[in-house]
C-alpha cells in the first residue's frame, strides 16, 4: 500500500513540476516578443532623436508660400516633410532635407489668413512619422 501512495505522490510531483515549467515557457515566449517589438520601435525611432521640421513661414500668397526649415542635431539621411493643415495633411516633399538647417518651400493655395494653421513633420525613409513641429498661423501676404 505504502508502495503505490509513493509512486501517487512522485507522479504528482513530476506532473506539477511539468506544469511549471510549461508556464515559465509561455510566460517566456510573451515576454520574449514584448522585447523584440520594443528593441524594434527603438531602433526605429532613434533617428528621430534631435530632428525637427519647423515652418519659417506660412503666408496667403499664390506660391512658395510656406517654407520649411529642418532644424537638430539628427544626421538621418533622406528625410522627407510632410505638411499638415488644420491638423490634416496636405503635402509632401518631393526632394529630401538631408542636412540640418536646410530649407524647402511649399506651395499650397487658397489658405486663409489668421485662421489656418500649419505644421511640418519629417518622415524617416522607411515611413515612420517623427515628432511635429509647432503650429504656425497663416499670415497675409
């Protein structure tokens, strides 16, 4: 009798440890992920770190009327802008601000003065948005 009850309480045991570390595996394998996805993000974003897109000027004028300087300590190459009216993009640069205090016009017409707003955004060659520059209110020409 006492024979059987041992072997009860060792298949237990070994069950129970089996258990456990089926659990340390699935908690393991989320955690592992998690890293991953983060690890990517940074690597991602890192070349967002010190690149600013500021509007100079916004005005009403027919042409060119919005000019773009970029602006930090970013070295990210092939860096494309992005502008955004009212708070919704409008355009995109065709050419690229590889170099830090270099500038780009836009044209957008038939913006009206003292009430929209403008803002520039730099956009790493893989897609990814960085941090928008601050709003600028539209001027008269």
């Amino acid at each position: 009798m006492n024979s059987k009850r041992a072997q009860s309480e060792v298949i237990t045991t070994v069950l129970i440890i089996l258990l456990v570390l089926a659990a340390i595996i699935i908690v393991w394998q989320v955690v592992q992920g998690t890293l991953k996805q983060g690890q990517i993000s940074i690597e991602t974003k890192k070349n967002c770190i010190g690149l600013d897109m500021n509007v100079l000027k916004a005005t009403n004028a027919t042409s060119n009327n919005i000019l773009v300087r970029r602006e930090g300590t970013s070295t990210a190459k092939g860096i494309k802008t992005q502008i955004l009216l009212n708070d919704k993009l409008n355009a995109t640069s065709d050419g690229f601000l590889d170099q830090v205090y270099t500038t780009a016009n836009f044209s957008i017409r038939g913006l009206n003065a003292s009430v929209d707003q403008v803002q520039a955004v730099g956009i790493l060659p893989d897609g990814t948005p960085c941090s928008l520059g601050e709003k600028v209110t539209v001027t008269a020409a």
